[in-house]
C-alpha cells in the first residue's frame, strides 16, 4: 500500500464545494493515496479583511504539502482585492502552467475533431509582472520583464514534459519580429535548449499566425511553449475549440510546490444546484496524481471519466437542451465506470511514465562586461518637437550627442515627419560623444535638464554588452 500523499485542498466558492466534492468523491472511490488538508481561500477571506484572499496557516499548509488542489474561487468586485491565482503562482514560484486540450469529438461536438495538444505557458514574468506606471498625463506603461532564468526553466520544462508524455513535437511561439530583445531571449533559449532533444521535432512560429493555426488546425501542434500573455490567451482558445472550456484542467508546476485547477471560474449563478460540470476540476485532479507518481489511479479515472463522455451522460453545459444529469449524479456515473476504457476516444495510460521531477534551476553566472554608452531621457513635454530638440541639442554639452528623440517609438527628431501623432512623452537618446559616458555625466545632464525648466520622468542606460548593443534602435533611426 503507497504511503498517503497530504494534499492542501481549497474548495473555493460558487460551484466550487460542489465540484471538489464529486471530484474527491471519485479519487476515494478509484483507490486515491490522498491525504486532504482542508483550507480556506477566496471571498470569506477577503470580505474579512485579508486583501490577499489566503491567510497565514493556509500558506503553512501549502507549504508543507506542496501540492494544491484547488476549486475556483470569486474575487469580490471593486479595488483592493488581488487575484489569489496570480499571489500563489509568484509566490510559490509556479513557473509552468500546463494546459492539455483535447477534442472528444463526437461525443463533445468540435470544429477540430483531432486535436489533442498541450500549451506549456510561462506562469511569472512578461506583461503579468504587474509593474505599471503613468509618466505623464497622456502615458501610462507596463513593464514587459522577460528573463533567462524564466526562460530556461520554461523552455527545458516543455522539452521534458514532451519526452516524459511520449510527444512528438515542441513549438515554441513568440513576436520577435517586433519585440526582438524579449520575445527575442525566449526564442533564443528555445534553440540553445531544443539542441540537447535531437529526437523531437521543434519548430517556432510567430505568435499571431501561430494563434490562427491553432484555431485552424490544431492538429498540427503537439507540445507549445509560449511566453505568459500569448499563453495565457493561446489556451483559452484553444480550450473552446475542445468543446467547452468547462472540460479543461491545468497544472502550475514550480520546483517545490504545485497546484492544479479547473481553468474556468466560480460560476456563482450556477451554485448550490447541483447542476456544475465537475470534469474541469477531475482532469486537473488527474495532472495532480501524475505528479505525485499514482500513475494507476490517474489512468483508472481519466479512461472512466471518458467512457462517461462515451455513454452520453453529460451536464447540462455539454448536453445542450438534451437529457442532462447534476453535478452529484455524473460523479457517480464516472465512479460506475472505474475500471472501464473507452471503446472509440483514445484510452490512457499513464502507467511506466517516468517521474515528473525537474531538477532544479542551477544559475551560472556569467562575467559580462558590460558598458555604458549612453542614455534614453525620458521627458513630460507638450510642445513643439523641434522646439525641444534644439533645447536638448545645447543642453548636451560636448559629453553627449543627442541621438534622436521618439515618441511611442517612432523617431521624431531630428528630422521627423510633420504627420506622426506626438503625445506629452518623449524618449530623448543622448549618447557619450567618445561612444562612451559615465553615470556622473548622466547625473550632470539630467541637473542640466533640470533647470532649463524640462521635466525628466525616468531614465534607461544605453549598454554594450561584451560589445554588443544592448537596447533597441527607435523605428526610423
Ligand atoms: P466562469 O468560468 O465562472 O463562468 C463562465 C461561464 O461558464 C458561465 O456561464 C458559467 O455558468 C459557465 N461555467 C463555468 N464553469 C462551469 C462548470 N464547471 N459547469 C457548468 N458551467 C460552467 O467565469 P466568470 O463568470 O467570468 O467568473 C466568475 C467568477 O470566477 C469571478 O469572480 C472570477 O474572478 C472568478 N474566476 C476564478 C478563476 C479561478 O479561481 N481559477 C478563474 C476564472 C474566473
């Protein structure tokens, strides 16, 4: 008899109770080695103050545990209340979210009655770093923060969950066409990595003709790696395409802890009547036994939950208008089925798959030389633009040579065209008249700037590094 792994479960609000009931319901039943330790996240710990939505014993648990079951939970409406999801992946470290996306076609009617793909999508930095800042009246930015570290663990994560599931081919899928410094660092890593998997095939595609392949044909894809936002919106879509995103679970995956989910919300008008699609949740809960190694017992309940699908028992979400059974009732249908495959989708069989164990990340330091060239000044201006540029001009000094000023990216001076749209933020270029300066001739100009009445709203070093240029040109420059 296998050990009893403790699990932290959440059952989390709206339907949640209902579907972490029939969910636990059917592991018991399969023979589960589970061992629950019941927490409290959500809208009761909110409205009572926590603004985290998660309590200090419930972090000791998860901590302990290092595995997370969790229903879906309401994030009260108005300000102040962060997303719990978001404070426990970075908190915890998650760095992979693994979404599977099956069709079950006929038995769930899909326009992509072959697809069966999985989207490995990074769970902590880019656009969800949440770093965000108004400079000026008309500007507001949001720091896209893409790093080496992040992309390794991801790249080499997707890599071995494809030999780990038998799977053929990785894509990777970014927009370095346009953002070639950060898109540009995970495409990079996704070649330096994908050289040591001689044996499956790797492709990278551009992320917004990647997407429109997906939704045309998804079978073409197996395993793709993308960065957190197109990720983000890649598996929801690609979810739909399935048959309803109400089928789909997940698993956010970190060197020490994990937490598998259903991917869609609460649902609070559906609550409490018996009435909410458990299978989400269940096949989050099948990724959760694959982790902790009960490769059995995940195979005896996704090959059950799928002869259930077979045998035409469906929630009221699936069945459309036709005979429908409540949440209660297809758990045990599914628990009827135990032992059971099915006869026309593809059975699983999870059993004999190695560990699901990364090592863990080793930073190498490297020694760089890194030198600094220059400096974009950004500056709040409403004006004319040659006016501010031959301002800045005298205000270099024989330390800087302007270089350029853009606006939104676009160069505007020196010789700009009269029909680009200039908002009140400017990103002026000075570079060190020798092709090199120092952080006190910064210092200077920005004093400089200063009193000739400019307001100066953030600053950016200009690097070399090992000689080459470290910073993206303006469009136009
Ligand atoms: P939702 O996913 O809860 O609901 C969208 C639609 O799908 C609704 O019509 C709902 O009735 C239906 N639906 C969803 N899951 C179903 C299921 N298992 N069975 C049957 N029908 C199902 O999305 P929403 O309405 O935008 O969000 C509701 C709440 O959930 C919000 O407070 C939101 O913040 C939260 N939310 C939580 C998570 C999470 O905890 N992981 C994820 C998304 C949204």
């Amino acid at each position: 008899m296998t050990q009893k792994c403790p699990i932290t479960v959440a059952k989390g609000d709206g339907i949640g109770p209902e579907i972490m009931d029939a969910t636990l319901h059917i592991l018991n039943s399969a023979g589960a080695q589970i061992e629950p330790e019941f927490i409290d996240i959500g809208e009761k710990v909110y409205l009572a103050g926590n603004s985290a939505g998660i309590s200090a014993s419930s972090w000791e648990s998860l901590r302990r545990t290092k595995v997370f079951l969790k229903a879906p939970i309401t994030t009260p409406q108005g300000g102040g209340f962060k997303s719990l999801n978001v404070t426990t992946r970075k908190a915890l470290g998650l760095y992979a979210n693994v979404r599977p996306c099956t069709s079950y076609d006929p038995f769930i009617p899909s326009k992509q009655p072959k697809m069966d793909l999985v989207i490995i999508r990074e769970n902590e930095e880019d656009l969800y770093a949440g770093i965000e800042h108004q400079q000026t009246p008309e500007v507001v930015q949001c720091l896209k923060l893409i790093t080496r570290p992040g992309c390794e663990k991801i790249v080499r994560y997707g890599f071995e969950y494809a030999m780990r599931n038998k799977r053929k081919k990785v894509t990777c899928m970014t927009k370095d066409n346009i953002m070639k410094m950060t898109d540009g660092l995970f495409h990079k890593v996704f070649d330096e990595i994908s050289a040591e998997y001689p044996d499956l095939e790797k492709e990278h595609w551009i992320i917004d003709i990647g997407m429109a392949k997906i939704a045309d044909s998804p079978q073409e894809f197996d395993v793709i790696i993308m960065p957190n936002l197109y990720g983000d919106i890649a598996s929801d879509v690609a979810a739909q395409i399935t048959g309803s995103v109400g089928l789909a679970g997940s698993a956010n995956i970190g060197e020490e802890c994990s937490m598998f989910e259903a991917i869609h919300g609460s649902a609070p008008r559906r609550a409490g009547q018996n009435v909410a699609n458990p299978s989400g949740l269940l096949l989050g809960s099948v990724l959760m036994l694959q982790h902790i190694n009960q490769n059995e017992i995940a195979s005896l309940v996704h090959n059950a939950w799928l002869r259930t699908l077979e045998d035409g028992v469906y929630t009221y979400d699936i069945a459309k208008g036709k005979a429908s059974v409540g949440t209660k009732e297809f758990a045990e249908e599914v628990v009827k089925r135990l032992g059971q495959k099915p006869n026309t989708l593809k059975a699983v069989d999870y059993t004999g798959a190695p560990s699901q164990t990364m090592k863990k990340y080793e930073r190498k330091i490297t020694n760089i030389n890194r030198e600094l060239q220059g400096a974009d000044v950004f500056i709040y201006y409403v004006g004319e633009t040659n006016a501010l540029g031959q301002k800045l001009e005298a205000l270099a000094g024989p330390e800087f040579k302007l270089g350029m000023i853009s606006n939104r990216g676009a160069k505007v001076y020196p010789n700009g065209l009269p029909e680009t749209f200039c908002t009140d933020h400017w990103r002026c270029r000075f570079l060190g008249a020798n092709g090199k300066t120092t952080h006190a001739d910064i210092r200077n100009l920005l004093s400089r700037i200063e009193s000739a009445g400019l307001e100066w709203i953030k600053l950016e070093g200009l690097y070399l590094f090992d000689g080459q240029r470290a910073y993206s040109l303006g469009q136009g420059e």
